[in-house]
C-alpha cells in the first residue's frame, strides 16, 4: 500500500494511491499522523474510501505529518565510506536533524547563506509504527516499522565535517534539506535489504546503488537505536547513503538553478531545484 499527502503546504490531504486511483483517507484520519500509523493503518480498509475528486497536479507533500525526531545513520555504506577516505563503523554514527527541514519530494531545496559545500544523499528513510525501546533482538524490529520513504539527505559539508566541532547535525538542520516522498509504503510491501537507489544532477548519473551494501542493515539499526533512545511513531530513520556524492570529489557541490532528481526501487521519484538563501 502507498500512503501520500496531496495539496499545498499546511494543507496536504491524506490519500491511499491504488494503482491508477487516488482515494480519500480523510474518512478515516485527518492526517497520517502518529496515531493513525500506530492503529489506523494496520486496520485500514481501502475497498471503503472513495476517490478523491481532481487529485491530478496537486502537490506532494511529505507523507507523514512532521515527525518529533528525524534520526540519522551517517557512513553506512561500504563503498561510501570508501570514497569519503574512512574506514567501515563498527558502530553505528548517529545525528539527529531538525524535524523542521522535512519538505516534500518537489519541493525547493535552498542552499545555505555563503555555502559552496552543499551535497545530495539518496536514502531509504524508515517510518517507525510503533514505540520502540529495548528490541531483545533486530528480529524484533519488523513489528515496528510503519513503512518505508525515499529521502534526499541534503547536507552542507563545510559545516558538518569543517566547522562543525564533531557535530555532524551543524550541517544538517538548514531548511528544506529533507525532501521526503513522494510516498510511504507500507512494510509488507518492501524488502529493504534491496532496494536500488539512483540520483541524478542536471541530468547526469551520480549514484546508482542497492541497500545490499549496507553495513548495518535496518533490523540492526532499529535494534541499536533502541537501545540508548526510544523511538515514536512517525519518526523517521535515515539509514545512509550510497557512494556517489560531491564530497568523494568526483563531483562539484550544488548550486543555484541546478536540478537534482533521485529514485528509490518501490518508493517514487523525486525532483528538487536547488534555490539561493532567500529566494524560496
């Protein structure tokens, strides 16, 4: 199943897309909220909703209300760590972005005042459906997963690796620098241990990789994260990216005017232009 949010900022309506069909959840929920993750959508019946009139050409939004925390698994794929000079984690690198800067998949993305080290990271991002706290095992995990997104990691290295005193978040938190969607899938849909992910810049391949070269897979995420903090329905978990981002030095940072597309095996596409500091 595929869960969007369709229509302009602060006013997204919830919707099921079935195929071809775009049907109406607000029979059932005013939006997909904390709750309705935790006990609407197990128990939701689609063959009731109706379809939702001249859905064609609205906007998607992100497709879960904001989150209260967006966390962060960084260097989490073998041949990214690779090309960033570092050796493989043995334990997970964890940071935590603002909830404020989730956007839809659409959506501008502005650059940072005076930033010319702003990069692009195509990730599978996990939308936590139950609480979560002390898994006995990763086993346990799949219980507590709603469902599974397609993010856009936007990061400013100058401030994450350069300025940032081992703080990775400094270069995390701008606005708009989580484009989310454009759908959710719901967990039984999808084996997130391959799902292939691509990103593009003005047209050009930058990475094109397979979760399967994860280094902690999203059951061990999910199981380590438990264990040092507890996690909320609707949160949302960023498991890494693939190799192929400007800071291998392979490829020039962003900047104003230019287009950044990523897709995700099961999880839509995206497409955001990258916008000046004050000209969203």
């Amino acid at each position: 199943m595929r869960i969007a949010r369709l229509g302009p900022p602060g006013q997204e309506i919830p919707v099921v897309l079935d195929g071809d069909r775009v049907l109406d959840l607000r029979g059932v929920t005013s939006d997909v909220t904390p709750e309705f993750l935790e006990h609407g959508l197990p128990a939701l019946d689609v063959t009731t909703l109706p379809e939702l009139p001249d859905a064609a050409g609205l906007r998607f939004g992100p497709p879960v209300t904001r989150p209260t925390a967006v966390v962060c698994v960084g260097m989490n794929y073998a041949k990214h760590a690779a090309e960033s000079g570092a050796e493989p984690p043995t334990e997970p690198v964890v940071f935590l972005k603002h909830p404020n800067t989730v956007v839809g998949p659409d959506d501008p993305v502005t650059i940072p005042r005076g930033s010319t080290m702003t990069d692009w990271e195509v990730e599978l991002g996990v939308v936590i459906g139950r609480r979560t706290s002390y898994l006995d095992s990763p086993a346990d995990a799949a219980a507590h997963i709603a469902g599974y997104v397609l993010v856009n990691d936007v990061s400013e290295r100058e401030l994450q690796l350069h300025t940032s005193g081992g703080q990775w978040s400094k270069g995390k938190c701008a606005p708009t620098f989580t484009p989310v969607g454009p759908w959710l899938v719901t967990a039984d849909v999808l084996d997130p241990a391959a799902v292939q992910l691509r990103s593009r810049v003005n047209g050009e391949e930058r990475q094109d990789s397979s979760t399967a070269d994860l280094i902690f897979s999203v059951p061990e995420i999910l199981y380590r994260l438990s264990q040092f903090m507890t996690l909320e329905p609707g949160d949302l978990i960023l498991t890494g990216t693939p190799e192929g981002v400007a800071l291998s030095g392979r490829f020039p940072y962003l900047s104003a005017g230019d287009v950044v597309e990523l897709e995700g095996e099961g999880l839509g596409r995206q497409r955001q232009t990258m916008a000046a500091e004050g000209n969203r």
